[in-house]
C-alpha cells in the first residue's frame, strides 16, 4: 500500500510541474522573443555615395541582405540578398536626405526590379523625413534594384505655422522744427568776351595770288601761252584759218581776169596757128 502511493505521488510530480518551473519557462521564451525581435528589426547596412557614407535601415523577414552599393549613373540602390525561405519579405526605410524619388516637387513612385523582374511591394510608411518600402520576395531571389530620381537631396520641410503679429500702438513723437539755414546765393563771375580779332588783309605783288591767307605764284597765263610743268610757254596748237568776205571776193575777181587772161592767149595762138596754115 506504502509502495502505491509513493508511486502515485511520483506519477503526478511529472505529469504536472510547479508554479516556479512554470514561470521559468515563461520568463524564458519573453527574454528569447525580445532577442529575436531586436536582431529582426534593428539591422542597418552602410552605403556609400559619392564619398558620403549612409546608413540604412531594413527588416528582412526569411532572408538576408550581404551588400548593398549605389549606382549613380541609374540614381538607383542595388542589394545582394539570399531568400532562405520559402519567400521573404525587406522593409526597408529610405532617409529623404539620402535617397528619394519626386517629380516636379512632388513624390513619385519607386521603381523595383527582383533578378530583372517587377515583384509586389507597397509604400507602407510616408513622412516628411523618409519613405518606407515593403518589399515581397520569391524563394531564390539575388539581386533587388530600387531606382529613385535624386540622390542626396534634402529633406521636406513642414510648413511653419505663422503666429499673427501683435501690432503695437505707435507713439508719435512730436516733430521738432530745425531752423531754416539760408544758403548764401553765390553769384558766378562775369566771363569776359575777348574781342574778335579780324587779321589784315594781306596784298600780294605782281605774278602771285593770294591763296588760303598766303601769297602763291600766279598758276594762270596770258593770251597764247599755256601752263606747262609749272611755266607758261607759247601755245603750239594749229588755229583754224579765218577768212573774210572780203578777202573771198578779190580772190574771185582775181580768178576770172586770170581766166579771161588764158582765154584770149589760147584764141591768139589758136589763129596764128590757122592764118599760117592757110597761107602755107
């Protein structure tokens, strides 16, 4: 009978632990949750850009993320990653201040490449200091590209709120009047006219002119000459002959007796000619 119940004891001490074994446990798997949280969620990777160094912040769930390098000519992020899942999920957060994309001062859309493909991502958080992006991803994947439009740019502003003014009430001092100062009036001196000096006239001798307020030799010649290298020498050109009316008609009546002259010479000699022939 003794041997029964310590059995039976024995049974229920293994089957059902104490309350201290029990807290124990439970202690335990928070501390183990609280671990597993803090490395799951609290994973940052550098990049640099353009000799600035930045630091992003990501979650990746059934994965992990080796690298991840800026390519300055696509203005886009490229991560090598390893899926060990079945599928996995990258929430990464992207500082405005490091990485953003807009158009026309306005936020655009991400564009995301898995190995070359477009896989399912959503922009789960949206501030002015940063985007974040959840991003699905299939067993096997390598290569995630995340193309912006700007790198380095800086982070929106929040408008500031404006307080009205408080206007205070304006004290007018009373004007004082300065005395009027009287300039003196200067009076410009007198410019003194010079008298207009008319030059003499000036007499040149014989054979010059007077020419531009000087005397000069004579370049003009008398009646048949020329001026030739500087000297007036006779004119050589043949003039055209004159002849009078008169002089025309001595020269006619000189004709005509002349004519008459060979006339009556020629009928003499013509009948002597003849009264010879005949006596002959």
């Amino acid at each position: 009978m003794n041997n029964y119940a310590i059995e039976k004891l024995t049974s229920e001490r293994i089957a059902f632990p104490n309350v201290d074994t029990l807290l124990k446990i439970s202690l335990g798997l928070i501390l183990f949750t609280i671990i597993s949280f803090a490395l799951v969620y609290a994973e940052t990777i550098p990049v640099d850009v353009d000799g600035t160094t930045y630091d992003v912040e990501y979650t990746a769930t059934g994965m992990t993320v080796s690298s991840i390098e800026a390519d300055l000519d696509f203005v886009s992020l490229i991560l090598t990653v390893d899926v060990t899942d079945s599928s996995g999920t990258l929430d990464i957060t992207l500082d405005r201040a490091f990485f953003d994309s807009t158009f026309d001062g306005f936020d655009d859309d991400f564009i995301v490449l898995v190995d070359g493909d477009e896989p399912s991502f959503t922009e789960t958080e949206n501030t002015s200091q940063s985007r974040t992006l959840s991003i699905e991803l299939p067993s096997g994947t390598e290569e995630i590209e995340i193309i912006g439009s700007v790198f380095g740019s800086p982070a929106v502003e929040e408008p500031a709120v404006e307080e009205p003014a408080v206007e205070e009430p304006a004290v007018e001092e009373p004007a004082v009047e300065e005395p009027a100062v009287e300039e003196p009036v200067v009076t410009p001196p007198k410019v003194e006219e010079k008298p207009v000096v008319t030059p003499p006239k000036v007499q040149c001798g014989p054979g010059t002119v007077l020419k531009d307020g000087a005397c000069v030799l004579d370049q003009s010649c008398g009646p048949g000459t020329v001026l030739k290298d500087g000297v007036c020498v006779l004119d050589s050109t043949p003039k055209p002959t004159q002849t009078s009316v008169k002089g025309m008609g001595k020269e006619l009546v000189m004709g005509v007796v002349a004519a008459f002259v060979v006339a009556g010479t020629v009928g003499l000699i013509l009948g002597i000619m003849s009264k010879a022939s005949k006596s002959s």
